[in-house]
C-alpha cells in the first residue's frame, strides 16, 4: 500500500509530532509499505522518502512562520505525490492537524486516513464542548468554567474564581494539547491564579478552569472499538507537564494499572462512552483523574495521542501482545 505519514506541522506540539512521525514511518517499512512523510508546514518542499531528512525537519522554534502559514497545507494537497497515495496516516497533534483540518483536506481528496473525522477531531480538541457533551452522556468530568483571554487582566475575576473552586484548581488552554499552558493551583494564591489565566492565555483566546481532582493520573487507549489495559501515569515531582510526558525518567508508567477488577472495567467502559459519544474511530486516548473513592473524572480525550513506541497507547497495546508495527496496522485496518 502507498501510505503517506503526514508528520511536523503548525502545533505547538510539532516536535512530539515528528517524534510521533518517525516511528510510524519505521513501523510501516517493516509491514514492506511504501512510505513517504509530508512535513504540511514546510509546503511542497515538505514532502520526502528518506528517513534521513527526519531528523534535519525544523523545530517548532526555529520555524519561520508566514503571515498565513496555513496556506502551505493547500500547497501539499495540491501536489500531485498525492494521486497515488492510497491512504493517510496522520501524526499531526495539535492545531491544523488534530482539530479536524487536514482530516477534511484528505477527505476532500478522497484519501482515506488514520484516526476520526473532521466533526470528532475538531470537538476532541476542543476541550469546552468535549466536557459539555461528556456531561450530556453521563461521562463523569470535573466542574469547569470558561474565562475569555480579554478577561484574565480584571483581579475580581481571580476572587470569583477562587469562591467557586476553592483553592484548588486547574488552569489550561482550551485548545492545546501536551499540557502546553497548563497550571495546576493548589494554595488559592491570587496572583498564582493571575499567572495562570495570563500563561494560558498565551495560547488560546479561550481558557478552561476546572477543579482540581486529588488522586490518581491513568488513561485509556482505545483500538477500534476495544479499551486497552489502563496506564497509570506516576510524575516524579509535581504533575504530568510538558517535562515529565517527554524527558526519559522523570515518570514512572504502570500498565495494566493496579486498580481493583470492577474499578478497572468502569474505566474502560467511561472511556469507550467518551469515545462514542464524541464519535471517534480509528483509535484515541481517553485521560482521566481518579479519586481516593476510585470514582473516575474525564478530562479530555486525545484523538492523535503521541505514537512513539514508548507512548501511552502503544505502551498499553504491547501489554496484551500487540507490538507497534502490528498496531499501526491494527489502526489502518479500522481506519479503512
């Protein structure tokens, strides 16, 4: 089959992506594809065969962004690599790759691809109406509201905040991925909270604050429509940032999770409620807070989640004896 990996892209979490890129790039030349990788922020110039231009690809900070860099993605649909291209495997994460874009550029093609439409990529990524629609379909999620990005300079917002979620609480972009924008408060400080809706704001127009679960940090792969073993995610120090997802050591992984067998199955079947009720395919990734009660909160749901071979669902997939090329292959025969 002629796949083409589409890898890099817009996002913030571009350089997770090409991480992401690389691996299923090796995966599928073992399964004997034929594989080339299209880099869509890099335009025609993005598009490649060798392995080897992996790791020359551009970092997030060292692109040179256009005014409309969105515009490169049209150039890449427009090439003709593309006509012989049987099939999609997207390993964009992020903004222009996993919130619906390029899945209605391939579909506009008429390239089948990896993972969930347009309509669930875009609600996944959109971490407001992923929990309104989570609380319509009886996923349980932790008490949130929204705060505007023009609002974050106004203190008695901090006050209002902090009288309706006491002193813990969490802090993100609506629409990032990675934790990128995160905060965790714990202490109620005012000026923290200031700090927090500031930082978030940096990377969204829309912020979500929601309450703090104490407990325990585990997530559920989902293949088709089957719940992998549950990962329990252990930070060294702190909570599960930007650091402690991508810097080897600072976390400890628990697959399956050490979790009572009923409590184990209701996680499962949350997270295959989640996936159902946003409408995804394919595969995804659904994370969640668990209390000292074992009562599970839905975050979010991760409809690209990372795909090295020492990411989450892959993690979970070997648990039960699926190695990553298989699973690659388990996620092009789903998607088709």
């Amino acid at each position: 089959m002629n796949i083409a990996v589409f890898l890099g892209g817009l996002s913030t979490e571009r350089d997770i992506s090409i991480r992401s890129g690389a691996a299923i790039f090796k995966a599928l030349k073992e399964l004997n594809h034929n594989v080339i990788l299209i880099d869509p922020a890099l335009g025609s110039e993005g598009i490649f065969s060798s392995p080897d231009m992996i790791h020359k690809l551009p970092l997030f900070s060292e692109i040179e962004f256009d005014e409309h860099p969105q515009k490169k993605y049209l150039e890449v649909m427009n090439h003709n690599v593309l006509n012989s291209i049987d099939f999609a495997f997207i390993a964009l994460h992020g903004k222009f790759g996993e919130d619906g874009t390029i899945q209605t550029l391939l579909e506009l093609k008429g390239i089948p691809y990896s993972g969930s439409g347009p309509k669930a990529s875009a609600i996944g990524m959109d971490k407001n109406l992923s929990k309104i629609i989570f609380s319509a379909t009886g996923v349980p999620t932790p008490r949130w509201t929204i705060v505007q990005s023009s609002e974050i300079e106004n203190f008695e917002l901090c006050e209002e905040l902090r009288k309706e979620f006491g002193k813990k609480m969490v802090v993100k972009p609506n629409d990032q991925g990675s934790t990128v924008g995160t905060s965790i408060i714990l202490d109620g400080n005012l000026d923290n909270i200031k700090a927090a809706l500031a930082h978030a704001g940096k990377y969204s127009n829309l912020i979500l604050v929601e309450d703090y679960i104490d407990g325990r940090e585990i997530t559920v792969g989902i293949i088709g429509q089957q719940a992998l073993p549950i990962v329990e995610i252990i930070p060294q120090s702190g909570f599960y940032d930007f650091e402690h997802k991508y810097i080897p050591g600072k976390t400890e992984y628990v697959c399956p999770a050490e979790l009572p067998e009923d409590v184990s199955e209701f996680v499962q079947n949350t997270a295959l409620l989640a996936y159902r009720a946003i409408g995804c395919r394919g595969f995804a990734r659904v994370d969640f807070r668990l209390n000292e009660d074992f009562e599970p909160f839905a975050l979010e749901i991760n409809t690209i989640p990372g795909f090295t071979e020492t990411s989450l669902v892959p993690k979970a997939a070997k648990a039960i004896g699926i190695e990553f090329p298989e699973l690659c292959q388990r996620i092009i025969d789903e998607s088709l």
